[in-house]
C-alpha cells in the first residue's frame, strides 16, 4: 500500500515519519511518501498519485479547497468545513475527508478534557479555525471567534450559526470573554519566530485549557503565558498525532498505533 503527503511546501511535514513509524510497528507492507504539490500543479500531482497506485494521501497547504473539484464525494466533516485533508481511493474514485477537527477535539478527549458546556474562543479565522469551529460547535461548545481581519471572523461565525452551532465574533484582543473562557485556541502562525500574541491573559481562570496549534517551538510565547497563569497547556503536536489516527481509521478502518507515532514525533521534535 501506498500513501503520501501533498502540498507546498512538504519538506518539513512530520507526517511520513509518523505514519512510517506506525506501518512499522504494525508490520504493513505500506509506505507514506512526500510530493511537493503546487496549485497550479494538483491536475498533474493526482495524476500521478493515480497512475502509481496510491491508496490514499493527505493534503496540506495550500490544496485543502483547491483539490475539492477533482474528488467524486466528501464526507460530511469535508462537506462542512469546505476543506479536505484526507484523499482515499476506492476503485479509482477519489473520496475526500477531513481529520482536523476532529483530530483536534480527540486529542483533548484523550487528555480528559469535559466536553459539558464549555465556552471556547479560537484566535484566527482561516483554515485550521475553520476545521476546529466546525468539529466544536458539532459538540455543542460556544464559539467566539477573534481575528485580525474581523469580517473573516464574523463569516465563519455566521457559516457556524448554519450549520445549527452556537458562534460569536470580534476582533484579536482581549475582552471580558477572559473571564469566562474553557477552551482557548491559539490558531495564528504568530510565534512560530517567538512573536508574541497582543493578548495578555491576565484574568484568565486556571481551570482554562490552552492549546497552540503550532508545535515548533514546542512552547510558544503564548502557552507560556498560559503556564504562568497555571493553566493546561498543549501545543500542536497532540492535534497533529490525532488528524493523523483518524485518516488510519478512514483508509485502513485499524485503530493507529498512537504511542508508537507519538513517539516517533516526539523524538523528532524534540532535536
Ligand atoms: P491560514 O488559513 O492562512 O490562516 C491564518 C490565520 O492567522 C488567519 O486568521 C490570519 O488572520 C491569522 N494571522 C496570520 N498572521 C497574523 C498576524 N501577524 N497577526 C494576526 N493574525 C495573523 O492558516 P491555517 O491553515 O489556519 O494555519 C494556521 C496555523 O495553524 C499555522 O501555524 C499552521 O501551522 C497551524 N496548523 C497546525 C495544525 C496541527 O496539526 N497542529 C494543523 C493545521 C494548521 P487574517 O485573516 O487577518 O489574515
């Protein structure tokens, strides 16, 4: 079997080395591959991945919209958030799927985090906003949406509110939200350098969760803000492990071995 990462760039992408890690253990005859994959080249990228027999492939920036008019079906989850991450072919079909939210909301649940009425506030507005909104509100959570450009903000907040779930918007600052936020996610690239977000959390409850989605640094300035607050803190790597399971599940239908790909990214990471 054969699978593979498409997008621009791949290079750095840690998902070969989770997945390989993962058939390994298990002792599958598979292996998981990298395409660097342009816009202006996914006719020729699917091609390619079609004629070499490839089972399936993930998609990242910036064809998660773009490959959606080469695929025959899309789950509900791709349907709802407009974006795909996950391809399988079934008989030359091309079916397309998305993990991130619920990657995401996995990797919680797998820390013990209660899903029972909680008030959630999600810095940023794109892609990965977008999966995560779409995966909380289906949980019941309360949204507010905060993003620089702010009518990105109050689209996706609206796009929620169609799709039955309960979402606020505003612009990237701190308000009396504060005081009341659960689940806090940071979904910006800003830290990535060490750029700090123009949030100070002071006021935040301890009992909050505090999640970054970038892993690299493994502690963005934002999450040690949270940690000094003395709330839980958890970078990207959790919500990367988990998107990843759950495309296992989609093309295999097999649990993933998650300690092994946990480990594997964790040693990575950690050079
Ligand atoms: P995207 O679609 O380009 O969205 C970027 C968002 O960040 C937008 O809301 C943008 O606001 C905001 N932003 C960018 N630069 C900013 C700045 N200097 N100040 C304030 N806001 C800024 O990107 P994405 O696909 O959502 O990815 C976002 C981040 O999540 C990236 O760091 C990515 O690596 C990470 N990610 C992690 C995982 C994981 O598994 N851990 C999965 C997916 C993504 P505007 O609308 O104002 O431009």
């Amino acid at each position: 079997m054969k699978y593979a990462i498409i997008g621009y760039p791949v290079e750095h992408s840690l998902s070969p080395l989770m997945h390989e890690a993962g058939f390994k253990a298990l002792g599958l005859n598979a292996v998981y591959d990298r395409f660097p994959v342009t816009l202006a080249g996914i006719q020729d990228g699917i091609n390619y991945l079609l004629e070499h027999n490839y089972s399936g492939w993930n998609v990242t920036y910036p064809l998660k919209e773009a490959i959606i008019p080469f695929l025959t079906e899309l789950s509900p989850e791709a349907r709802d958030i407009g974006a795909v991450n996950t391809v399988k072919v079934v008989k030359g079909v091309l079916l397309g799927h998305n993990t991130d939210g619920e990657g995401f909301c996995r990797s919680l649940s797998s820390q013990g985090f209660n899903w029972r009425l909680k008030k959630a506030v999600i810095l940023g507005a794109g892609g990965a906003a977008k999966a995560l909104a779409v995966a909380l509100a289906r949980r019941g959570v309360n949204i507010l949406i905060l993003n620089r450009t702010e009518n990105k903000a109050e689209k996706l907040a609206k796009q929620i509110a169609t799709l039955g779930g309960k979402a606020a918007w505003g612009g990237l600052h701190a308000g009396d939200w504060l005081q009341e936020v659960d689940l806090l996610i940071q979904t910006t690239p800003i830290g990535m350098q060490g750029e700090k977000i123009p949030i100070e959390l002071r006021g935040i409850r301890p009992s909050a969760w505090v999640i970054d989605l970038i892993y690299k640094p493994a502690v963005t300035p934002f999450l040690a803000q949270a940690a000094f607050y003395g709330c839980k803190t958890l970078n990207g790597l959790p919500m990367l492990l988990y998107q990843g399971a759950l495309a296992w599940e989609y093309w295999l239908g097999i649990k993933a071995p998650i300690e092994v790909m946990q480990k594997a990214l964790e040693e990575q990471t950690r050079k």
